[in-house]
C-alpha cells in the first residue's frame, strides 16, 4: 500500500529512508506543513526498521493526533481526550510482549491527561509515550495550552501567554526527571531537515529501548509547528516560518536532547 | 463452577463485598484496577490478594478515571476487567463508562452505592446512584444493570455480568448499597448458567491482518458515528427480549404490590407478609435487571392489581421506569428516604395506607434520623441551639421518641433504662 503514498502537493517534505511500509498510505487529513505526519512517518519507520509491525499496538488520544490511527497500519485503541495513559496501562499490562504506543498532543499529555501520565511513570509502567507538542490546542482552532510558550499567539490569549494570569508553561521531560519509573526521556524538535534526522534516531532508540526489554516508560517530547493555528491576534503563519520560529523562539524554553538514557545506552563520558 | 481453579467458600460467612470480587475471581477476571472509596474498600482489599493468585493482575491508580480507563485498556486486550467504586467515585467514572459503551468493550463494574449528592461525607448506605448507572454520560447508550439482593445472589450476579458484557459486548454494572456490601451471610451453593460466547475477533490481542484492528468510539465521517448509536439501540432491544430478569412473589390473589430491589426487596418481603397477616392482598414484585427493566411483565401486573406501591432509597430513581410500565393502568405510589434502608413496618405502614384508600405519607428527616435528637443532648452550647434550629426547619417539631416507637416496632412503656424521652 506504500507505493500508494503521496506528500501533499506544493509541500517539501523531510524523508527519512523512504516511505515507511508500515504507513497504510490512506491519504491524511493533517494540514499543509503540520509535523504530525513526520512524527507518524518516523515512528512507522522505526516499526519498521525493527520489525514491530505486527507487535506494536497504537493508543492515541484525542486531538490531531488521532489521525495517526489511520496513517499507521498497527492494531489500535481510540482513548478518550488524556485517557490513553490509563488505557495503555491496562493494554500492557495484559500484553506484556506487546509494545504499547501512546501517542498524544501536549494539551491531551500534559493537560487533561498529565495525572495519569504521571501516575504511569510514577508506577513504571512499561510502553512508550510520543507527544506531539505544538504548544497550542490545535484541533480546537489554538487556543493556549498547558505548554503554550509565552511569545507563541492563541485565541485564547492573543498576544501570547499572559504570565501574570497563566504562569508558566509545563515542561513535561523536566517534570518527570522526578520519577524512576521513566526509563528513557527525550526532547526533539521537528523544525528543520537536520533536527528531523536527529529526531529519527532518538524515536528508533526509544523503540529499541524497549524492544531491549528495559522496564519503564520511553517518553519523547516533540516540538512540532501549528503553522495554520497559531494565528492569535491575527498573526499569520507559513509552515517554513512557523518552523524557524520554533528554532528561534519555542527551543529557548524548551531544550532539546535526552534527559534521562539507561546506562547501557549512554555514550563514553555522558552521565 | 468456577473458570479456574478458585474454590469459592461455599457455606461459610461472607461479605457481600467480598462476594463480588469471589463472582470476579471465579470469572477467570484477568485485570481490576481501583480507587478506595467507603464502602468498595473490602471488595478492593479482597481482590488485592484474590486476583493475583489466581493469575489476574491487581493495581492501584491514581483516581476512578484512570482505573476505569486502565480497565478499558485491559479489555480491550481481550481480557475479562472489572473496576468497582462509590457515589462520587462514579462521577468520575462516567467517562470511561461511555466511552466504552460507545467503543462496544466489555467491562464490568462494580457500584457500592451510598448516600447523598456531590462528595458525601456521612456514607450511610443509599440506592442513590441509579439513575446515573443507567446512563449518566453522554448519548443515547444504556449500561445493563444487576440488582442482587443477597450475598450469594452478588456472586453469582457478578460472574454473569462478565457474561453478559462478552456477549453484547458492553459495559455490565452489579449495583448493590452499603448495606449489601458489609453485609454478612452464608455463602449458598449457586450454579451459573453457561452460555455460549463469542469469540473475542475485535480484541487488540489478535495478530494485525490485513487493514489491522482499529477499535475506535468515534470515527471521522459523521454518518459512521450515527450508523454505531443505531447499532447501539439494536442491541439495546435484543437485550430487552432476552436479558430482563425479575422475580414475583405472593402475586397470585395480589391487589397491592411492593416493586423494590436490593436490599429494600428484602424489607418489603418481610412487610409484604406481615401486611398479608392483616389481610391487605399484598404481592412483591423484584426487578433484578434495572436495565433492561422488566417492562411488559410489570405493565402486565399493573393492568391486574389496584395499586403500586414503589420503595427505593432515594427519591425514585426507578419510579420512572415503574410509570412508564404501569402506562396509567393502576396508581404508582412511592415511599422512599434518602438513607438507610426504611424500616419494614414503615413499608406495611404505606400498605395498609394505600389499603385503606389514603395516599403515603412521605418519608421525613426524622423518620431516617430518629437518633439525632439523642445526639443533640450531647451538643453544647450554642451548637445545640443552632442545630435544633436546623433539624426543626428540615423536620418539624414532633416528638421523635414517638417516631423511633414507630419505626422500631416497639410498643409504648417497653423500653428498658435506657429509654429516653425528649
């Protein structure tokens, strides 16, 4: 069905070794320039390039997101909005040998589902969380979210998050440092063909991690652009600007890397 | 009788709450995930220890969302999941509850209900949440609901419902109060039916094939969202014809009938025949399924008696459901308390009223709280005054010894030295 695929029209898109066999190829209904369909093309591509395909069970929760229940041809579980946490604790706790995928936006991880995240790394749960973080509510239209950085334009408050009203944005790798139960922690961001290609690998090594039969939650927290919904006060974006703003603004408050890699998996000299 | 090599403790006392986690082990029940909430505590301690031995898997989580969701997350694995809670615990649940209504997986849930509205604090026993059991989230779904009234009736309620939740592919709710849940008595022999069950195909557990397995509750063209909520009610009906359970007792010459369930089924036995003793032509009528309630056969009774008489601990959750059976065809009356379980004299009291052509007396503040008058004397200043205030606002100025006379079926001038009179 790969062959099928087609990048929409007028849009470069990054390709990493091809089109993932893993994707059904059923054309998606992201917009134009959104990194929902990179992040879904490398994780079917680290599906693949692992062999996982018939292993792997997807639980997306509700956002944009969604949609990668059609893009990836794996057997999954629709959660409701910040419930795939929970669901994939009972999914793999009942199939072990399976590798359990969530996959959500920051609003459904970090806002409406940040208890029960927590509560999975707190626990040491043992599947892999993907969060897609655009920093806004981008299904809904954008409006602020728990992750909305504050020079990034919402709906909801258009100049960007009003600090004295809203405080400060979640930083959800950060926040989880606290907890043994998170094996593998990672930031990546989506803005440019060179940080695509290290996002690539640190989603591979997040699956091989647990492919590894190391316990524990494999997170990976990535900045990703909503170049049609950060349109707050009128601002307008395309998506090569929205992603240099990523570079240039959202990567100040969010640093990228990995925080917390199993011993085994760290390079010579590197805590 | 059991799936597995679980003995339940047949013949010895046991607790109602225990009762449910022993129907939940001897369904082969792989995965429970709860919250502790008074009075699901016991079920939550016994399965802890229950379920791991005999292979299932017990956790703990952070609230009733995420172990309802965990249970979903369970079932949708293929394997047989059951998470119970309380009240304000359902609330919270209700999510997880449509969701899995919605997305067809089969759970089931345990509902130890008590008192009151929003987060209650005095977790006296009640049947006050099932109206909200009966579909309190969003759409048009129902959750199939078992009412037992005995302990041995919980287990043997409860390994069906994970019955019932395979085959129609749904929620199943075993509701039973706070009363059912502490209460104590001799685990009976009890047989379950077996029935022939489908095959799990929609399960994530099965290997991908072509297209893969997607289990979804909502898809993104909205006329497949309406084609599920039509499939919905299909299954709603067949459970209406096969599905509805009832027991009627003392019905034959009956020209007076209690409809109760639960717990109050028992107390309205007890006053049914002691109403029969003073000849008021009274017969019980116990719906076990609240959902799919046992409509034609209780629309049948109504066009053949002179009166109902409904008795709940609540305000009518299932008054509803009784009207529209009877559709007019005799008059429904209604006692009913927001608290404990009414006294079975109150209950022949009602009878022999409605017997006589008069209409119930409802059921006041202190009918349910007689004792707290004694407390008050215990109160100082100025609580006292202020809460004397208070219950002589919610409950009249009547003399309470009188009503705990009442409600007591002591006679006037038997107490013993302890007797106090306000």
């Amino acid at each position: 069905m790969s062959s099928t695929y087609q990048p929409p029209v007028g849009i470069e898109t990054t390709r990493v070794g091809g089109t993932p066999g893993t994707m059904t190829g059923i054309g998606n209904t992201w917009c134009p320039g959104c990194g929902h369909g990179t992040l879904a093309s490398l994780i079917a591509d680290a599906i693949d390039q692992l062999g996982l395909q018939d292993r792997t069970i997807l639980c997306p929760g509700v956002g944009c997101g969604t949609s990668i229940i059609s893009q990836i041809d794996v057997n999954a579980v629709m959660c409701p909005h910040g419930r795939a946490s929970d669901a994939a604790t009972g999914l793999s706790r009942m199939l072990p040998d399976r590798t359990v995928v969530q996959y959500s936006g920051d609003g459904d991880a970090c806002g409406i589902g940040l208890a029960g995240l927590m509560h999975a790394c707190a626990r040491g749960e043992n599947f892999l969380v993907f969060i897609y973080n655009n920093n806004v509510y981008g299904m809904t239209g954008g409006q602020m979210g728990p992750t909305t950085t504050p020079e990034v334009p919402t709906t909801t408050f258009q100049s960007g998050r009003d600090e004295t009203v809203m405080g400060h944005p979640i930083d959800i790798i950060k926040t989880l440092e606290a907890y043994p139960g998170v094996a593998y922690s990672a930031r990546v961001s989506l803005a440019s063909g060179v940080l695509v290609t290290k996002a690539a690998k640190i989603v591979k090594k997040a699956f091989q991690i647990h492919l590894d039969g190391i316990r524990g939650i494999k997170i990976v927290d990535v900045l990703g652009n909503c170049n049609v919904n950060w349109k707050g006060g009128g601002v307008s974006f395309t998506p090569q600007t929205a992603n240099e703003f990523i570079e240039s603004t959202i990567m100040k408050y969010f640093d990228v890397g990995e925080v917390r890699v199993p011993e085994a998996y760290r390079k010579p000299g590197k805590k | 009788m059991s799936r597995n090599d679980f003995r339940p403790p047949i013949g010895r006392p046991t607790m109602g709450a225990h009762a449910m986690g022993i129907g939940a082990v001897m369904a082969d029940c792989s995965y429970f995930a709860g919250y502790p909430i008074t009075p699901q505590t016991e079920l939550l301690e016994y399965v802890s220890q229950a379920l791991p031995e005999h292979g299932g898997v017990f956790q703990q989580l952070g609230d009733e969302l995420s172990s309802v969701m965990a249970v979903f997350g369970a079932a949708v694995a293929g394997r047989r999941a059951m998470t119970a809670t309380v009240g304000p615990g359902l609330n919270l649940m209700v999510e997880g509850l449509a969701n899995a209504a919605g997305a067809e997986v089969p759970l089931v849930l345990g509902a130890l209900t008590r008192a009151h509205v929003g987060v209650s604090a005095g977790l006296l026993p009640a049947q006050s949440d099932i109206r909200m059991l009966k579909g309190g989230g969003n759409g048009d779904y129902h959750l199939p609901i078992l009412a037992p009234a005995s302990v041995t009736e919980i287990a043997r309620l409860t390994v069906e419902a994970f019955d019932l939740a395979d085959l129609y592919t749904t929620p199943v709710v075993v509701a039973i109060d706070g009363v059912l849940a502490n209460l104590i008595e001799t685990l009976e022999p009890f047989e379950v039916p077996q029935r022939d069950l489908p095959a799990k195909t929609w399960s994530l557990e099965n290997p991908r094939t072509d297209g893969g397995r997607r289990l979804v509750s909502a898809y993104r063209t909205p006329e497949l969202d309406t084609l599920i909520t039509y499939k919905l009610q299909d299954k709603y009906r067949r459970m209406a014809e096969t599905e509805v359970r009832y027991e009627a007792e003392m019905m034959d010459d009956a020209e007076f009938v209690v409809v109760a369930y639960g717990i109050m089924a028992r107390v309205a036995r007890e006053a049914v025949r002691r109403a029969r003793a003073k000849g008021v032509r009274a017969g019980l009528f116990r719906p076990v399924s609240l959902f799919p309630f046992p409509e034609d056969e209780l629309g049948e009774i109504a066009g053949r008696v002179n009166e109902i008489l409904v008795t709940e601990i609540n305000f009518g959750q299932i008054l509803p459901d009784v009207r529209l059976a009877a559709n007019g065809r005799c008059p429904v009356r209604f006692l009913g308390q927001p608290a404990m379980p009414i006294p079975p004299a109150a209950v022949e009291h009602a009878l022999e009223t409605i017997a006589a052509g008069r209409s119930v007396e409802p059921r006041t503040f202190r009918d349910v709280h007689p004792t707290a008058w004694w407390q008050l004397e215990s109160l100082p200043e100025p609580q006292r005054s202020a809460m004397e205030g208070i219950f002589a606002m919610l409950g009249g100025g009547d003399d309470p010894q009188r009503w705990i006379d009442t409600l007591l079926g002591i006679r006037p001038g038997t107490h013993g030295a302890g007797g106090k009179t306000s």
